[in-house]
C-alpha cells in the first residue's frame, strides 16, 4: 500500500542526514502562510476520498501543523450537490488551521465555489493542479492545467475573490519527463496571482507516484519564489520526510500515504514521540477512526467505507491471515469493532 522511494543512485549517505542547511528552522518551528500561523511545518496531504474531518482532525491530534481536505469538486459545490456542501464541507472546530482543496477548470465557477467553501470556516483554500489521474486530467483540471497557464492564473485569482481567503496551490513539475512546465507555472502564479505558497511535487505527472522526487528542481523553485514552498511526494517515512526538507530547502513538509495508518509519523517528525506504537496504540486508534467514521456517516456505511482503513494498520501488526480477511471482509461495523478489540487483547476473534 505504501509508496516505495527509491535511494538515489550512489548515494550512500542515511536519509535525512544532509545535505543539511545549518541554522535552517527545525520541522517543530512555525511558519505563517500569509496571515495565516501554522504552529509547525509538517502538514498533512490531500488525500482523495479519504482526508475527511476526522482524518485531518486524527492527523491534528499527532501533532501536525495543519491538515488539507481532500480534493472537492468546485462543480459539486457550485451546483449544491448534497454530499459535497455536507459530508465534504465539514470542519471540526480543532482542526484549525485547515485549508479546503478544490479542483476544477472553469473560473467562474471556482469563483462560486470558493464562496462556498469560505463559508464553512477553512483558513485557506488550496487548489489543484497536480492530480495525475487521467478521469481529472480529460476534464483539463489537476495536473492538465499545466498546459494551460494562463487558465491556470485565472482560477487562482478566481478562488482568491470569492473566498476572500488566502490561496495556495498544489502543482507537479510538469507533465512528461523533461517537462518544467509546473517549475514555470508555480512561479507565475505567485507573481502573477498572488498565491500564498505553492505545494511542489517535484515529480512529473507520468509518473504518477513512481521514481525518486526532484528535490534540487523544488530546491530551485524555494529560492525563486517569496512565498512558502512545501514539498511532498516520496515521504513514506519519517527519514524519507526529513531527507526532503533538507535536499529540497522547503519550508514544511506534506505527507500523505505516509500517514496512513500510521499518524505517528506527524508526533515523530515534531519530536513529540520517539519510540514506535505497540500492538494496543494501533489498534486502540483505529477504533477511534471506525467510532469517528460512524459518527460521519452512520453505521451501514461505515462499515463498508472503513474496509480500505483496515490494512494501513494491520500491516503494522503480526495478525493471522484468517483474521484479517475477516476484518477485511466483513461490512458490518459492530463485528469490525470485535475483531479490531480481539486483536487488540490478543484473543480469539473469529466466528
């Protein structure tokens, strides 16, 4: 499940160790997007169909500075569709601060859109215009915006007058290998819309998630730029997030499947918790992310939705195979509930 980033060739030196910028800020330290104070500088990610409120409040509860929604369509709310405007736009008065994240490609109605979402309370909305996936990129949102720039501006000044909040946005490095055209939009879109800090991927959108992350190119964008640069892709790890923040120069670090299942890493990174969690620890905070994600949505669909969760936190524990394909499998949450205390106790589970 987790991404796997390769060392980079002849490297040989442990990640994280350099090359180190000495008198750089450590992770723990704030950092402001413009009026906006963010109490350290390791963020949580983006996480389509997954970063909820209550995964972003989970991420807040380990210690990181700030959390960003999962990707919400501006159609969806610009149009009031129910489970955008409701389930999507619901914000946990501890999460803050929190920014929104919209996609999309028209600016009028990102302009709505970031109305809308401002309402619900966030501290920024963030925009993409990295998502690699092709069903987002044949709508020319996400990362397709790259070969349009000059739409590109336009929906950044968009989502800034109708929010009236500030605007951040989260970019690849270009499109195919070779590509800075990402690099070059970035710069622009601070320059030339006023965006508060840019999110760098520094991977082109071929390839995906794939291949190690260029970390000199976002170091070339930190020094080019006057607004916050925070880097991600590649940080599975706490090493690997620390080895980012120095070899890329950023100012915070956002992690995203590094996160799943395994919130530590955000109490890690901050100093806040050294030694890894037992058996008990995960399982007790799974049990709170099924008890919060019925609090969400209501048990029958809990239950179902909860079934990706699952492995992100087994596969920090030694548990059976059967019990797991029970776990795995089985779409009620109350059972789920047995099975997660079973392991837990380290008693029988199984029906």
């Amino acid at each position: 499940m987790r991404e796997t980033v390769p060392e980079r060739p002849g490297s040989r030196q442990p990640p994280g160790t350099g090359p180190p910028d000495r008198g750089r800020p450590s992770l723990a330290d704030p950092f402001r997007i413009a009026d906006v104070e963010i109490p350290n500088r390791v963020l949580l990610a983006p996480l389509a169909g997954i970063g909820n409120w209550f995964v972003r409040l989970q991420a807040k509860r380990f210690g990181a500075g700030m959390a960003v929604s999962e990707m919400v369509s501006s159609f969806g709310l610009h149009y009031g569709n129910e489970r955008t405007t409701t389930e999507l736009m619901r914000i946990h008065p501890d999460e803050h601060p929190v920014a929104i994240q919209l996609f999309g490609q028209d600016p009028d109605v990102m302009r709505s859109a970031a109305e809308v979402a401002a309402r619900s309370g966030p501290d920024l909305i963030d925009l993409n215009m990295g998502c690699p996936v092709p069903k987002v990129r044949k709508t020319g949102a996400g990362a397709e915006l790259l070969s349009d720039p000059e739409l590109a501006l336009d929906l950044a000044r968009a989502a800034a007058e109708g929010s009236g909040l500030p605007v951040t946005v989260k970019i690849r490095s270009g499109l195919m290998p070779g590509d800075r055209s990402g690099f070059d939009l970035a710069v622009r879109l601070v320059e030339e819309a006023g965006v508060a800090a840019i999110g760098f991927h520094p991977r082109v959108a071929k390839q995906g998630h794939k291949g190690f992350p260029d970390y000199a190119m976002a170091r070339e964008l930190n020094e080019v730029i006057d607004v916050p640069m925070i880097i991600s892709g590649g940080l599975s790890t706490a090493e690997a997030s620390r080895r980012a923040y120095e070899e890329s120069g950023a100012d915070a670090v956002m992690i995203a499947r590094g996160s799943l299942g395994y919130p530590w890493v955000f109490a890690e990174l901050t100093g806040q918790q050294a030694e890894p969690p037992d058996r008990r620890e995960i399982m007790d905070e799974l049990l709170w992310v099924m008890d919060r994600a019925e609090e969400h949505i209501g048990p029958d669909r809990a239950g179902r939705y909860l079934r990706k969760f699952y492995p992100w936190y087994l596969d920090r524990i030694d548990v059976p195979k059967l019990v797991r394909n029970e776990l795995c499998q089985t779409a009620g949450i109350d059972r789920a509930r047995e099975i997660v205390a079973g392991i837990r106790d380290g008693e029988p589970v199984l029906a």
